[in-house]
C-alpha cells in the first residue's frame, strides 16, 4: 500500500499514475485510493483490456479515475505501435512522453483525461508533481524504465513515490539486471520502504520506493 499516514488529508489535491489494470474488471487499488482521497486524479494505462473488461471498468470508475486503453508504457519519443485486444491502433509510450502529453509536466497548462477517454483542454488538478507511480508492465520494467524516470526528474517533475511489481526469468542475465535497477533507483535519491513476495506468482516481487526530497502536502511519503 502507499506510504500514508494518520494526518493524511483527504481534502488535498494529488496525481497518481497507474500502469498496468491487468483484465480484471474491478480495479481495487485505484478505485480504493480515489475512495480515500477523493481530490485525487488517478490515471490508468492499459492497452490490453478486453472490451467487456474496459467497458465494465469504465462504468464503475469515479469521475476522478481516467482510464487510457490507447496508451501502454514503452520507452523513447518514437512510439511502438501495437493492435488491441479489438483491432484498435495502441501505443507504447514512456513515462517521459505521456506526462506531457497529458499536461502534468512542469508549468503544462493544459490537461487531457476524462473517465471515457481523452479529452483535450481540461485544466489539470495538478502538474509538476507526481505523488503515486504505479508500474505493473509483465517485465517491461527492465527495459530503460530507470533512465525514463530520470529524465523525468531531471525536467523538474518530482515522482514522491513508487510502486512496481518486478518480474524475473527475463533472461540470463537478472543479477546484472536487478543490481543495474537497483542502484540506478538508489543513485535517483529512492529508498525501499516495503517489499513483498507475489504468492502467486514465483518469479514477482513487490516494491515500493519514496523518494524523500520531495515534501508532499498529502503526506503520502
């Protein structure tokens, strides 16, 4: 869960990001969150649901939850196209790239969201600061994801804190691989503060970093 505490306000505004809806229908952790912190925009990227589970989501979701079926996380300015589930173009974007384009990013003016797809124009609840990061991405983590975060950090945008289930058993080289992300996260100024193991799964393992320069009026760090 995220890092919160007992003076948490609910009143006050925030951003999450969330990689990774998978085809369940129910969305608990960001539907929970929204629940919590009602003045929260809340993002979803998903470009693998199946229609009944993106058409049954999106009656359920808040209006502050914004489901992205047309985007999935990739890397780079230059997209990699994709076919959905029902024959719709997607795109793999970075973190980098999907930040300004939905007006979040350091004195953006403009916003696109909408619970039933992008809507251009709308004035963002916030910009600049991204309080929850949330990537489930099958093991496309391994792929540049620590120098795109960076790269977001280094155009001013603070990411206060992450949360990542990683997946092993892509490759033979996952030592290199784990030391390579590991040590990249810390030299980002990011700090383990829970980590679990998926029963489920054998081969994933929950994360969840904060990155404590960045004061968050949610004290969500």
């Amino acid at each position: 869960p995220p890092h919160t505490s007992s003076s948490s306000s609910p009143s006050a505004p925030c951003l999450v990001y969330s990689f990774g809806v998978q085809n369940f229908e129910v969305s608990v952790f960001e539907r929970s969150l929204a629940e919590l912190y009602p003045h929260c925009e809340v993002h979803m990227f998903d470009p693998f649901l199946k229609p009944p589970a993106e058409h049954s989501l999106r009656k359920k979701l808040p209006p502050q939850c914004h489901l992205h079926t047309e985007y999935g996380y990739g890397k780079g300015e230059q997209s990699d196209l994709m076919v959905g589930p029902n024959g719709q173009r997607r795109e793999m974007r970075s973190l980098e790239w999907l930040i300004d384009s939905l007006g979040h990013g350091v004195g953006a003016p403009m916003s696109a969201g909408g619970g039933g797809g992008s809507k251009v124009g709308t004035k963002p609840q916030t910009y600049g600061v991204i309080h929850i990061l949330k990537v489930d991405v099958e093991g496309a983590e391994w792929d540049g994801f620590v120098e795109d975060l960076g790269r977001v950090l280094a155009s001013g945008v603070a990411v206060h804190e992450v949360l990542m289930e990683l997946h092993l058993g892509f490759g033979a080289n996952d030592l290199y691989q784990c030391d390579r992300f590991f040590s990249g996260m810390q030299a980002l100024g990011y700090h383990i503060y829970h980590q679990e193991h998926n029963v489920y799964c054998p081969q994933c393992f929950e994360y969840a970093w904060i990155h404590t320069s960045f004061p968050s009026p949610l004290h969500l760090l």
